[in-house]
C-alpha cells in the first residue's frame, strides 16, 4: 500500500501522440460500497501500471490500494465499505488468492491478508460479499471443476457448497443474505448458462434453465438481487427473443415479470438503489445508450449521454448516474447525470483520434458490420490494418481505442470487423461459429477485406492481418487459410495449436471449446485439426510476429512453441516476443513497447 509517486506531467512534444495515448492517466468507472456509498474504488495507470484506488468521496482522499509490479485490477469493496477485497495471482497467470485490507489503510499497521484463509490457490469463479463478514467464494481449477464456498463470518472456517466439472460461477446474494444464486452449465453447453438459487447450505430454491437440458440454444445471466430488505426478486438476463435482454424472477414464488422493452440491439440493466426502477444500458450497432425503466409505471425515459459508447454505468442512492463514456475519436471521462465529471485523472488528458465510419457488407451469413478509421483527410488506396478482436463472444463499438489510432497516426486505415461470433448483432449471429470455429470468422473478414479494396480505401498489396487473444488465433489462422490476402500478421497472444492450448489451458475455457467444437480433441479430432493454425502453418507466406506471455493460462506459452517451431523449420519470415506476464499485460510501458514493435515489425516488411 503506497501513495501515489507517479509522474503525471504532460510528456514533451518530442513524445508521439500515440504514445501519449497510453502514457496518459486513466481511471475506471468507481465502483461504491452499497451501505456506505461515499467509500469508493477504481483502477488507475497513474504510476505507470494499472492498480487499484481508495477514494473516500467525503473528503477526498485517495489513496493507492495495491502495488504489484505486473499490476491489479479485480477488487471489490464489502457492503460496509470497511475493507477492499483484491486478487492476487502471480505473474499475471490468474491463479490465486483473494487477499483483504482495510479501506483506510495501514494507519494502524493493518496488512493485506487472506481473505479467506483454508482455500488453496485456483481460477476465481465469481464473489459475493454480504453484511457482517458473510461472503462466497467461486473457484475453478483443472482437478476439481467448481467448487462454491460458504464464510458466515470474520474467522469462520470456508465451507464448501457446490462442486461440478462443468463451468460455473458466484451470481450475487440477495440483501437478506440468505439466497446465492449461481450460473451454471451442467448441461454441458458452456456458452448458455442456467441458473440455480440456493440456500447458503446448499440446499435448491429454484432453477430457471431455458437451455432445456442443452437442446436449446438459450442462455441465461444474473444481473443482481434487488438492493432492498425483504425482497427476494433477481434481475435476470435472457435470450428468449433472440438478443439478451432483462426479467424480473422470484425464486421463491416463481413469478416472472417480462419486461419487453420495445429497443433493438442487446440490453442489460441493474436496479436503481431504492428498487424503484432499472438503468438499462442498450447496445444497438456497437454504440450504447442508457434509459431509466420505472418499474411502477412500466415506462422508458431516456438517460442522456453522447453519441458513442458507455462501458459502464451506476445508479447512485441520490439518483443520479455516473457513467464511463467515450467515442472512437473522443477519449474516455467519468461523467454524470448531474452534470461534469466525477473523477478525474491526475496529469494530461490523452490526444483525441479520429472518428469510426460504419460500413456494413453483405457476408456469407448476412450482413456484417465494420468500424473504419482512417487518417484525418487521406484518400485510398492505403496501407490497412485489420484489427480482429478477441472473443470470441465481444465486439468492437465506437469507443477510444489507443492502438488502432497509434496506426491511423502511422498513415493506416484501420477496419475492426465484427464478424459471426460477436455480440451485439443477436443470439443468431453470436451462436453461429460453432462447429466451423475461425473458418467462420474467417469468410467474414474476407468479405469486408473485398470490399475495402473494391472500395479504393484499401491498397491489396499492404494489408495487415492483427489480433489479440481470439484475435490473435484468427490472425495465424487467417493467414495459413488465405494466404495471399495478407502482406503481414500480426498475432498477440494467440491460440496457435488447438489440441496442444485445449490441453493446457485453464478449464473454463476448456468447457468453452468443448462447447464451439462440439467435444474434445480426441472425441472430434477432425474439428480441431480445421480450426488450428497449426494445421496451415505450412501454407503461411506473409512475415509473421508473435507476441506471448509466458504465464498465459488462457493462450499457454507451449502452443505457441509448437507453432513457431514449424515457421523456423521452413525458414519462414517470423519475429517473436515473449514477455513475463500472463494474457496481456497491465503494465504502461510494456504495453507501449509491444505496440512499437508491431509498427516496425510492419513498416519493415511493407516498405514504408
């Protein structure tokens, strides 16, 4: 625990705008203590790696939680606001502990501890923290699937309540604490959950479960318990209209309330802090929007926020939001409704970048929709990096994005490609990878890549296939599958070997191939062979850089291995960069550093 040190004068003018993107302060939407709403905490980079912060909203103060050198982000605050809970992983490799310490600090030499002493290392599996010290505990790992457990109270021993191999996570306690709901795939299909309420002994209340047993293609999320004693009701997201959208479930009646907001697009919500009504966030063709649902009147009222995208938002117990805005040209503030913002950064604002055109493409599988950014005033044909996001289940929206501007400040067109796989266009088109995972993807992105070159903006001879995580795998993949659509590939912490990453990898995600491919390798051996980059590498012709992190549990280091190995065999052009961190890292400077070796691994090979 330490203050904050860090720098946050503005860099020289020698310093690329590009740079300053990353290097510029930032802060997440805060996060409140439900019974003590002015204890507050948030992630900031300001010393240069990003950690979590105490902010006591009376008075002011603030004061840096956790000092990690590959750096903290998962923390949450009890009811009460007397503690913070964090996690703590080593090396950026997601296996830990949950530690504690107070929300004041060390003043009395308090330090963080084990939050739940008895619980060995593991996958977190989702937490809820109650009143009086009650609090659950989800954890995953390899040898026992998920287990749930039980504390009642400050030095009470963890009792275990829930066991399953299948994937399955901590939901939310209701006020009262004395329900649990859990989200569950014990039907097998890891990408549509059921949920089950229990009792804090174990014992079932109720299931809702639209999946009919993994027949049906439906999936089901909690969103929370209403805020309010004595009442039991759970907000519930579902997909029985074909897009996620928000109920209202009793477990204990077993009344359902069916909301039916008459909105396109996906819609998630939370409950204002009194219960009298929803902040719904709507995202509709990858921006959002926010509405007030009064549940008394059953009526809409429009939360006004900017064109652009709100990754986050909150009621406040005075009724006001706070939300965390920001567009593609237009760097991200935490706003709110009753006017200015929140919380500032300490030091300089970032440099602005260009705004996002849409373009939409017809694909195999219906229409795809492209975010484009190109440099202010340029005209095609221009050099054009694809930039895939990871997923697959997520989206591109018209949000700030550092890297795709630090290439459109390099001179390239940069398109994002919301392929068959993502979220946001309706259950339809996120479900509809399956089986054919990455070939898929893959006819989408060729789709936009003829018409951006079609078009004029995209010159065919400097293309520039890049991607992290499932980006990253599409990138290998895509360039083994058509391999002379690309100049260049760029692949950050990919999926390279199939079999080799599904054998290694953390079990969640484990579940979650079995599910896309429909088993494992040695039950659909033939799936897996289509859908590795492995399979292809051979075929590869473009100049390839890998980035990886070597405590990946998600993109383990080993496949990669096996995948470089065969580019080296052959004499393939290739660069690769393995850092000490897990999938990704939190770190400024390191962060700037893989970026800068992307641009010149490119500007290389294309010649500019």
């Amino acid at each position: 625990m330490t203050e904050n040190t860090g720098s946050t004068s503005s860099p020289s003018a020698a310093v690329p705008d590009w740079e300053k993107r990353f290097r510029a302060p930032r802060v997440s939407l805060p996060d409140w203590a439900e019974d003590a709403p002015d204890k507050a905490l948030f992630v900031s980079n300001a010393t240069g790696t990003y950690e979590l912060y105490a902010w006591d909203r009376a008075t002011g103060a603030q004061r840096q939680a956790t000092d990690r050198p590959h750096g903290t982000t998962d923390g949450v605050l009890t009811p009460d606001g007397a503690w913070i809970w964090w996690f703590s992983d080593t090396d950026g490799d997601e296996f830990g502990v949950w530690m504690r310490q107070p929300f004041d600090g060390s003043a009395e030499g308090a330090a963080d501890e084990p939050a739940v002493p008895g619980l060995a290392p593991s996958f977190p599996a989702g937490l809820a923290l109650g009143r009086g010290g009650l609090a659950v505990v989800g954890r995953s790992t390899d040898e026992e699937g998920t287990t749930v457990h039980v504390v009642r109270g400050p030095g009470e021993a963890p009792v275990e309540i829930y066991r399953h191999r299948e994937s399955a996570g901590v939901g939310d306690l209701s006020y009262d604490g004395d329900l649990l709901a859990i989200e569950h795939t014990e039907h097998g299909d890891a990408m549509h959950s059921a949920l089950r309420v229990v009792r804090l002994d174990g014992s079932a209340v109720a299931e809702l479960d639209d999946s009919e047993g993994g027949t049906r293609e439906l999936g089901l999320e909690v969103l929370g318990f209403s805020p309010v004693a004595g009442d039991s009701r759970l907000l519930v997201g579902h997909q029985r209209r074909g897009r996620w959208e928000p109920m209202v479930w009793n477990p204990l009646t077993g009344e359902e309330s069916d909301l039916a907001l008459d909105l396109p697009g996906d819609l998630a919500a939370e409950w204002y802090p009194d219960g009298s009504a929803l902040l719904v966030e709507h995202s509709f063709e990858a921006r959002s929007e926010l509405w007030r649902y009064d549940m008394a009147e059953r009526a809409m009222a429009r939360v006004e926020t900017p064109p652009g995208s709100v990754s986050g938002a909150t009621a406040r117990p005075d009724g006001t939001v706070e939300y965390l805005w920001s567009s593609a040209a237009k760097p991200p503030v935490v706003r709110s409704t009753a006017g200015g913002a929140v919380l500032e950064a300490p030091g300089f604002r970032p440099p602005e970048s260009v705004p996002v055109e849409d373009a939409w493409v017809e694909g195999p599988g219906g229409r795809v929709h492209a975010l484009v950014q190109r440099p202010a005033g340029a005209s095609g044909p221009l050099p054009t990096v694809f930039e895939i996001h990871g997923g697959p289940t997520y989206h591109d929206s018209d949000a700030f994005a550092a890297g795709p501007a630090a290439w459109v400040d390099h001179g390239f067109a940069v398109i994002r490609v919301n392929y068959r796989g993502s979220t946001g266009y309706g259950r339809d088109w996120t479900d509809a990878l399956k089986h054919r995972v990455g070939l898929i993807e893959l006819e989408d992105i060729a789709a936009v890549r003829e018409w951006a070159v079609a078009s004029g903006l995209a010159d065919p001879a400097r293309l520039v296939l890049a991607g992290g995580s499932w980006g990253g795998y599409l990138t290998l993949l895509g360039l083994g599958v058509q391999p002379e659509a690309w100049a260049v590939g760029l692949a950050a912490v990919p999926v390279a070997d199939y079999v080799t990453a599904y054998h290694d990898e953390m079990e969640a995600l484990k579940a979650m191939d079995r599910t896309l491919l429909g088993g494992t390798p040695e039950e659909v051996p033939e799936r897996f062979e289509a859908s590795s980059p492995l399979t292809y590498v051979d075929a590869v012709r473009a100049p390839v850089y890998i980035s990886a992190g070597v405590n990946d549990p998600r993109c383990p280091i080993r496949q990669v291995e096996n995948y470089v190995e065969r580019l080296a065999a052959r004499g393939a052009v290739h660069e690769v960069y393995r850092y000490d961190a897990g999938h990704g890292s939190l770190v400024v400077e390191e962060r700037i550093k893989q970026v800068r070796l992307e641009l010149e691994f490119a500007a290389k090979h294309l010649g500019s």
